[in-house]
C-alpha cells in the first residue's frame, strides 16, 4: 500500500483529549511494542487492540496524543498498522513524534463527522489532503508539508537518513 493513501480504510472513532498513557499504558512502557500494543486504548475501548487490522484509521477529537512525551504512543499506532489518525488538531510533542515514526495525522477541522464503522480513502490534491466519505463527501485537512510525507514514505525519520547516508 501506497503510504501516501488509502482506500477503504475502517474507522475507529473516538473522543477528545485522547492522552499517551492511553495509547501506551505506563505500566506497560518497560516491554517492547508487541506488549504495549495488547494494552493499546484499553481504557477507552477495551476492543481495540484485539480488532485493529492493518489499514485502519482512528478518527479523534481535538488534543489528540496529550499527556507526556513518549514517544511508544505513536510508536505502537504504526506497529499496530495504522494507516492515520485523523483529528481536529493534535499535540505539538505527539504530531513530531508521530512523522518521525512514519505515522501519518490529519489535521481535519470537520473530522468528527466521520462515524464510527465507515469505510474512508485518502486523496491528495498537491501537499493537501482531502479524506473522502462512502457518501462522496471530501473533508479538506491541512496541508503536510512534503519533509514529513518523506518520512511517511521511508517509514520514519531515521530510515529517512539512512536511506539519504546511503543514496
């Protein structure tokens, strides 16, 4: 799959002020991803982490990745197979973290009229993304300036480098 896009991707949706001990539970930060992941989103939505596929997204409210800076919290979305989060607006710390991981965010003012369940591709119109609804409709998000679809694309900032030592 073409890390720049995806079609019919299934959305979980959930709410605002999402933190990182949600997403990584501390008492789990001692273990690798493969752990973190079981327990990724349990006290949000307990079937998660047993249900998430490969090219889903999460669909958020505003303040998504709040809370500390660890950097497992968009580290075990990519792991788990994560196409993007899409959400209104995200942590400085968490929307860093997460390009340098290889994990794509939409900044999507009108993401919550998403729903839960629905099936969503991603389109881009230059740096602009738009994700299109089963009804057709296109929610406009903010433009990702191309240095972070670069590390998108290479799977994070680190393989990014490597791949620039190397060509």
């Amino acid at each position: 799959m073409n890390k720049r896009t995806f079609q019919n991707a299934r959305v979980w949706r959930l709410g605002a002020d999402v933190d990182t001990d949600a997403l990584a539970p501390g008492a789990y930060m001692k273990h690798g991803l493969e752990v973190i992941g079981w327990h990724c989103l349990e006290a949000v939505r307990s079937d998660f982490a047993s249900g998430v596929h490969e090219g889903d997204v999460i669909v958020a409210g505003a303040n998504f990745g709040i809370g500390s800076s660890r950097e497992q919290a968009a580290g075990v979305l990519r792991y788990l197979g994560l196409a993007a989060v899409i959400a209104p607006s995200y942590s400085g710390l968490y929307f860093r973290n997460a390009f340098n991981l290889g994990l794509m965010l939409l900044t999507c003012p009108e993401a919550l009229k998403i729903e839960e369940g629905e099936r969503v591709a991603l389109q881009f119109e230059g740096d602009t993304p738009c994700v299109v609804r089963p009804n057709g409709q296109c929610l406009a998000c903010a433009p990702i300036p191309g240095f972070l679809m670069d590390m998108v694309d290479a799977g994070g900032l680190l393989p990014l480098l490597k791949k620039r030592k190397q060509g």
